[in-house]
C-alpha cells in the first residue's frame, strides 16, 4: 500500500516537473528550429556575435593603461591587442588581393610565375624585417635612421607606453600593446610595399632577381624612408604627416615599381611604332576579387593603424576609407567611359584601388566630404596617369605605378588640403596632429610641409631602388630571355602551367596575327 501511494505521489510530482520543463523545453526547440531555419551565412555571424558581445564586455570593465604606474590595464590591452592582431591578419590577407588581382590581369602563360611571387615575397619580407628592417624603422637611433633593435633585440617594456616605457623602440612607445603585436602590424605593411613592385615588373624579369631586390627594399629602402616618418626622424619633426602610409608604403613601392619597369623595358610587342597594343589579361574574374579582397583588407590597413581599439576612430576611418574607395570607383568609371569611350573594368578596378590608396594618408585627420572628393579624384587621376605611362613607354602590366605612386603622391598632399587641424577629433591626442589644411582655413603651411616629403622620399626611393636594379642588371641581368618571354614565364621559370589542358595562345608569339615580329630581344638586358 505505502508502494503504490509512494508511487502514485511520484507521479504527480513527475507530471508538475515535467509540466514545468515543458514550455522550457518548447521554447529551446523553437529556438533551434529557428536556427536551423537561417541561412549558413548568418548561422556563421552568430560565433562572432557572441565575440563581439564577450569583447565589449570587456570594454565595460578594462581601465586604461596608465603611464608610470605597475598598474596596467590588462583587459584594455589584451582588447588592443586583439584589435591590433585582426588589423595585422586583414593586412595580410591582402596579399591574396595582390595575387589575384596581378595574375588576372596578367596573360595565362605567366600566371604561375606571378602568383609564385606574391606567396614568396612575403616570407621573405618577414625574415628581412624581422632581421634589419624594423631596427631601422623603429630603432633607436638619430634621424637618418634607427640603429638598434636589429632581430628584433635590445631593451622594451611594452605594453608600457609613454613616460613609462624603457626600450629600444621609443617611437612606437605611444602603442599600448606588446613588442610582438606591433611588429606583426607592421611587418603586414612592409610586405604590401614590396608586393606593389611585383605587379609593375610582371611577364619579364627574372624569378630569383625579384626575390633579391624585394629583400634590399624590404630590408634597407623602405624601413629608411619609413624612419623618417614613423620612426621619429627628421620628417615627423619637421611636421610631415602620413597616418597610414600613403608616402611611407604606397609611393615608396611605387616608385621602386617605376624604376624596375623603367630598368626592365617594356614587354614583348608591347609599343609598335607609335602604336601601344593592348596585352589583356587573361581573367578578369579573379582580378575583381581581388580587388574586393583589396577593399576589405584596407578596413584593417587604415583602422589597425590607430594600434588601440578606440572605437570613435575605428568607426571614422573605416567610414573615410569606404567612402574613398566607393568615390574613386565611381571618378575611374565615369572619366573612362568619357575619355576612353567605354566603362573599362580594368580602370573601375583600378579606380577603387585609387581611392584606397589616396585615403590613406588623411583618413584620421579628414570629414567624409573631404574622404569622398579625395577619393573621386584619385580615381579620375589613376585614368590619365595608365595612358600617361604608356605614352612615355613605361609599361606596367597592372597600373601599380599609375595607383600606388601617383595616387600616393596625391593623397599624401590632400593632407595639407583638407585636414581639420588638432584638436578636433579626439584620437590625435593632445595637440597632435597636422595642422589645419588649405581648405580648412589653415592656409598652405601643412601642404608645402607635405610636399617635402614626397620629394625626400621620392627622391630617396628613386636613388636607392636605382642603385640595386642597376647592381643586378650588371651582375646577374634582370630580364629573361626573348624566348622565355616569348613561352612563357609559367614554363621558363617553373616548368608548369597554371590551366594544364587549357589553349594558351592563339598564334606561336601570344599576339594577334598581323601585328607583325617585335623586334626586341632580351639579350639587351
């Protein structure tokens, strides 16, 4: 009797519990009906919006790091690190950008060899840096250049910053995060000016010659130059200011792309007489993504540069450089379709690429109608400055001279015309910043102050990448031979083929018939 009564009683407990659990237990199967009823994009998004939710959770109770105390916020710099980290991989990731984009717009029968380079240089960027080119940059030194810190040794506190750091690397002492994270971010950034080379000197120089040239840029041209600027040298106390390297790593791999193509020649059948000849690429498809790739890898390049997860200025820049991008993209279309007479892929690419790279310099110092005129007359200026390179014979296979150097140029003095002046947005910091642009009632001090430095750096550039083409072509000569050439650099250089099975040319020189046997030989060089 006391069984069943026993059992009876747990029962009706058992029907309350399971009453109880029951709406629970509804409510947690809708919830992943509902989920399963998302597409796989948005299924994606969700561990990230957990992240993000974690993150600013860790913004809600970190305190910032104090100079001069022990007592350094530790989640405020794991949360800079982390921001600093992601900027790094974005930056990184952009060499798949150049990779895709250089091989599209480049013909079939060198499409290995290309891709070959933009994978190389990067491995090779991080050893040169890591040995000698971020002593240089960053060192401790005199205003030429840095002199310690080589292998990336000597004294520092970080995350320590200001007053309270003790190293070897003073002019990064400003960055809240550790040694580690602020050499990957700008290892990312020395990788990208080399990668700027590769496109301009594609189809004809020699694999193993590229690879030397890329570590003498790596390891001593750009890192000089890049002192002088972010490194505490004479430029930056001259008042010269570049926030994300419009100068310092755009122009300087532009200008050692121009030198290279100038040393180098043109391609094969590129000018015949007064006639310049189209060499299409052989994928616009890939070359489109990786101009996307491009754009998305900037939101890494220009906010990472902040170095500290300040999502004022994060937000800002990201915004100033979508809008640069977007603009020069809609100048490139409409100034092709009016001067060439048709809406050109290749300059809409091109265009974008223009409008980032122009954005760069003034990203953290200008409003969005100044991001969006800056950007849409980089991307009117990229139009001319491709047709303008040929006229001279300068014959680069991407247009990397026409958007790094030229656009380079011109988005670093964009910096003396539009900038607000110090003290306007908060994360200059007190009193920094370049002074008020032209246009922003402060007249033409800051532009003729940037003007300077792109002609030191320029000039600079242009003295030092001379001296290693002219050593190479002396010792071990920079360009293949005509029949290489004439094959194919996929075949010559590597002995494989990026589309095996695939017709590679149409005529046994890769031309159109009736153009006739360039006479050109690379015996010449």
């Amino acid at each position: 009797m006391y069984q069943q009564k026993s059992t009876i009683k747990n029962r009706r407990l058992s029907g309350k519990y399971y009453a109880k659990k029951r709406p629970f237990t509804g409510r947690l199967k809708q919830f992943n009906l509902a989920i399963k009823g998302l597409t796989p994009s948005w299924q994606a998004c969700l561990p990230l919006a957990c992240l993000i939710v974690l993150a600013w959770g860790y913004v809600a109770v970190a305190q910032p790091p104090e100079s001069g105390t022990t007592e350094i916020g530790e989640l405020k710099v794991a949360l800079d690190t982390l921001w600093v980290a992601i900027a790094a991989f974005l930056v990184f990731f952009m060499n798949a950008g150049f990779g895709m984009l250089e091989t599209g717009f480049c013909r079939q029968k060198n499409a290995v060899n290309v891709l070959a380079k933009n994978l190389i240089v990067f491995a090779l960027a991080s050893i040169a840096f890591w040995a000698i080119g971020f002593g240089i940059m960053f060192g401790d030194g005199n205003n030429f250049l840095g002199t310690s810190g080589f292998f990336l040794s000597g004294a520092d506190n970080s995350p320590l910053t200001k007053e309270a750091y003790q190293g070897v690397f003073s002019s990064l002492s400003w960055a809240g995060v550790p040694l580690a994270a602020k050499f990957l971010f700008q290892l990312a950034f020395a990788g990208t000016a080399a990668t700027i080379v590769s496109g301009a000197v594609a189809e004809r120089i020699k694999f193993f010659d590229f690879l030397i040239f890329s570590l003498l840029l790596v390891g001593i041209a750009y890192p000089l130059t890049g002192h002088w600027v972010w490194g505490g040298g004479w430029l930056s106390q001259f008042g010269f200011w570049d926030f994300a390297g419009s100068t310092v790593v755009h122009s300087v791999g532009g200008w050692a792309a121009l030198m290279g193509a100038a040393f180098l020649g043109p391609r094969i059948g590129k000018y015949q007489g007064d006639e310049v000849l189209a060499l299409p690429g052989h994928n616009m498809s890939i070359a489109t993504l990786g101009c996307l790739i491009l754009w998305l890898g900037w939101f890494g390049f220009n906010p990472g540069s902040t170095m500290a997860a300040d999502g004022n200025a994060i937000a800002h820049i990201a915004l100033t450089t979508n809008m640069a991008a977007a603009a020069g993209a809609i100048g490139a279309t409409g100034t092709a379709w009016i001067y060439l007479g048709k809406p050109d892929l290749s300059m809409i690419i091109n265009g974008v690429l223009a409008g980032l790279v122009a954005i760069t310099a003034s990203c953290a110092y200008v409003g969005i109608p100044a991001a969006l005129l800056i950007g849409f007359i980089g991307g009117v200026i990229v139009v001319f400055a491709v047709t303008l390179f040929d006229k001279i014979r300068i014959d680069d296979p991407v247009g990397a001279t026409s958007v790094h150097l030229v656009c380079g140029i011109w988005g670093t003095l964009a910096v003396g015309l539009w900038s607000v002046g110090p003290g306007i947005y908060s994360w200059y910091g007190e009193g920094a910043g370049p002074a008020a642009g032209l246009f922003a009632g402060g007249g033409l001090g800051q532009f003729l102050i940037q003007l300077v430095g792109v002609v030191t750096v320029g000039g600079m550039t242009v003295l030092l990448s001379s001296i290693f083409w002219l050593i190479l072509k002396a010792t071990l000569g920079i360009r293949v031979t005509r029949e290489e050439e004439l094959e194919g650099l996929d075949i010559a250089e590597h002995g494989m083929e990026a589309y095996t099975g695939f017709l590679r040319e149409t005529t046994p020189t890769g031309f159109p018939e009736g153009h006739g046997s360039p006479e050109m030989s690379g015996d010449k060089y």
